[in-house]
C-alpha cells in the first residue's frame, strides 16, 4: 500500500508538471500571436513584417517560427517550409536540415490566427523540451516507484521477520505452558504497546492460573493429610462397634460416627465455600452494607460466649459506615475473626472490635492481648489447614482463618496481620467508598 501510495503521488506530479509545460506553450504562443496581430493593426503589414524580424533577432535559438499568408494565398512569411494547419492549433513535422534525408524529425506545435489586414498568421514552436521532460519525468516517475516498491518490500520483510521471530518466541513459551511449565511466562514481542499490553494481560492470566493450580495441589495435599486423623478415627469407631456387640454400645457408636462424618462433611463444605469465593464467584449479589450495624450484632451475640471463657469483649464502633458486599459473607469473615480471638487466648483476655473511618477508607480492627502470632506464621495461618502447634489440641480444622481471607479477597478488602504488642491485632481496610455522615476515626495502631 506504501509503495502504490508513493506511485500514485509520483504520477500526479509528473502528469502535474507536464501539464504545467504544456500550458506554458500555449500561454507563448497566444501571447506571441497577439503582439503580432497587434503589430498588424497599428503597423499594416509593413509593420508585421518589421516585428517579425525583430523577434527572430532577439530570440535567438528559442525564436518562435512564423508563416504569414496574405489575403491572396501569398507567402509572405515561411519558416515552416510547408503548409500549416491553418486557424486554430496545430502540429507540423520538419527535419533541422531540409538537404539532409536523414536529419532529425522535430515536431512543431503551431497556432493560427487571423491578421486584421488580412491574411494568416501562424505562430509555432518546437516542443522538444516539453517532450525531454515528459520522457524525463516518466523515466524518473518509473525508476522512483520501482525503488520505492523495493524498498517497501525489503522493508515489509525486514519488520514482518522480526514480528515473526518475536511471535515464535510467544508461541514457543505458550507451547510450554501447554507442555505443563505454568511458571512459564510470555515475553513482550516490543512491536507496539498495544502488544506488550497483550503479553502483560496473558501473563497476568497465567498468573491467576498459576495461583489456582497451585492451590489446588495445596488442597489435595491438605486435604489428604488433615482428613486422615478424622478418617481413621471413624474407621476404628466403627471396628470397635463390630466388636462389641451391645445394642447400646451400637448406638454410641453409630452417634459418634455421625457426629465424625458431620465434622468431615463440613470441611468439605468449607472447602467448597472457599474454592468458590477464591475463583470470584458472589460478587453478583453485592449490594451496599451498614457495617457499623453488622458488627454491632456479631459482638452482641458472641460476648456471652467470651464471657463464658473468662474473657472481655469489648466493642468500640462508629456508627452508619457503609461497605459494598455481600452481607453473609461479610457477617462470616467478622464472626471467624472474633471467634478466632476468643478461641486462641487464654482466660482473662480482653479483645477488641473496633470500625472507623481512616484516610477514606472504612478499616475494622480486630485486636486482643492474647500470645498472638508470630511474624514469620501470619502468612501461613491464612492458608487452608494451617494450624499452630499450641493450637492442635484444640477444635477446628484450620480453615477459619483461609475463610476469612478467601472473602476478604473477594470484596478487595486488605486483611493485616499485625503485632498488638502484646497480642494480635487483625486489620481490615476496605476500598474507599461514599459514606455516610462522618465518624470519629480509629486511631492507627
């Protein structure tokens, strides 16, 4: 398209200058045809002839030729050596030497007007520097386009074979992903940003893949051995009911498989739960939520629990602070969180449930005195299954804390595991959203 672009543009040019020269001639020739039939006017014929001359002398070689026929047919005037067309444009063909048969042709081009005494008056002049430069300018407009036609091409083949290379090394790196190297990435191909843009969304894709998959090896792998204790301990239940043989120690035994296969089956349904809040499945149902009141209900209910464990409760909150989210959800993070507090610290602790608004961002801060958590296993108490060792010998399957984070995730909330000093302190920061009337401020802690 380039190289016919150039073309086209090169041919107007020329055909532009071409005409420009032809009507360059055309122009000398009327105006020359007019001063002599001016000259003829004022002068008489007498008068013509005497102008005639004087142009011939002044012009030298680029003097027009002329051929003046009186009102009787004479030739008065004959630099054309033959008959022109008469009135009007025209053409005439002489050779430069009449005597020599083999002298160049040259082609005149000629304009005949009326003489006001009388007569005819042609006017001529050769057109072999029009032609020159018409030949030149079709020469130059074919050996131009042919070049740029070349060059385009080379370069078309230059710029597709480094597109090309770059794309095989995309595909080559895709190939591996295929071929199962999901740490793989694509590199940019550097043609354009709207490329790397492709490269850099691609690989964030692979990225999430990535994640997934390898949270999904995590599952399996803790699912297999989180799942063993419970599993066996049905299986040998159920042995030693085979052996017994007492109505009423059948009925035991079947009671507490239930109640093992209910504490698996919930496991599983939290896994399930997670696995769906992690591949962003519920944002759908979101909708705008009072979080000062939600959190008001779970400390309402879950203080009698803490009061029960010898532990204090307290609840500092602003009031109407609202969240985009899923209420249930939101209500489950807040509870695991709590419950968490209340279950992993020793009696006589007080924990803290605080929400403001900070920097215009609603944040929830969940912080007790307990022994916390230390820095190095904040991380890992957020993945399935995780559980601390002063913490196995208590209820739970460790998935809590996975859950939490897993909504957290889902409402882009920023969930800090920070030092209480002494004790935990679980920080929630919420994207920024238009509130209601301003509340006081949590402190940073």
């Amino acid at each position: 398209m380039f190289a016919v672009s150039a073309a086209l543009l090169l041919f107007v040019v020329e055909r532009s200058i071409s005409q420009y020269a032809t009507v360059a001639t055309d122009g000398g020739l009327k105006s020359e045809a007019a001063i002599l039939q001016a000259e003829d006017r004022e002068g008489g014929r007498a008068g013509l002839l005497r102008a005639i001359a004087l142009h011939r002398r002044a012009g030298g070689e680029e003097a027009y030729r002329y051929q003046v026929i009186d009102i009787g047919g004479k030739l008065l005037v004959d630099d054309l050596g033959t008959r022109s067309t008469g009135l009007g444009w025209g053409h005439v063909t002489l050779r430069d030497d009449p005597q020599e048969p083999s002298a160049h042709l040259e082609t005149l081009k000629t304009l005949g007007v009326a003489l006001p005494q009388g007569g005819t008056l042609v006017v001529a002049t050769d057109t072999y520097d029009i032609e020159e430069l018409r030949a030149s300018l079709d020469q130059f407009t074919i050996a131009a386009g042919l070049t740029i036609t070349l060059f385009a091409l080379i370069g078309g083949y230059l710029i597709g074979g480094l597109f090309m290379r770059r794309l095989d090394r995309v595909n080559a790196a895709i190939a591996r992903v295929m071929a199962g190297d999901v740490a793989e990435r694509l590199p940019r191909i550097g043609i354009s940003r709207e490329f790397d843009a492709l490269s850099i969304n691609l690989n964030a894709m692979l990225d999430r893949i990535g994640t997934l998959i390898n949270g999904l090896r995590q599952v399996t792998t803790d699912i297999a051995h989180d799942l063993r204790t419970p599993l066996t301990r049905l299986r040998q239940q159920l042995e030693a009911a085979l052996e017994a043989g007492s109505p009423a120690h059948y009925e035991t035994s079947i009671e507490h498989a239930i109640t093992q296969t209910d504490e698996i089956l919930g496991i599983f349904r939290a896994l399930l739960r997670i696995g769906t809040l992690e591949g962003g499945d519920g944002r759908q149902y979101f909708a705008s939520v009072d979080l000062s009141e939600l959190l008001n209900q779970i400390v309402a209910a879950l203080q009698p629990v803490a009061e029960d464990e010898g532990k204090l409760l307290i609840a500092q909150h602003a009031p109407d602070l609202l969240v985009e989210g899923d209420q249930g959800l939101l209500a489950q993070m807040m509870t695991n969180l709590i419950d968490n507090a209340i279950r992993h610290t020793p009696a006589g602790s007080r924990i803290r449930s605080e929400i403001g608004l900070i920097e215009g961002s609603v944040v929830v801060t969940i912080g007790d005195d307990g022994p916390g958590i230390p820095a190095e296993e904040r991380a890992n108490v957020l993945t399935r299954f995780y559980r601390l060792d002063r913490s196995r010998n208590l209820p739970g399957s460790g998935l809590g804390m996975s859950m939490a984070a897993a909504i957290a995730s889902l409402h882009h909330v920023r969930l800090e595991l920070l030092d209480n000093a002494p004790g935990l302190l679980v920080r929630l920061t919420f994207p920024a959203l238009a509130i209601g009337s301003p509340p006081e401020q949590v402190g940073n802690r």
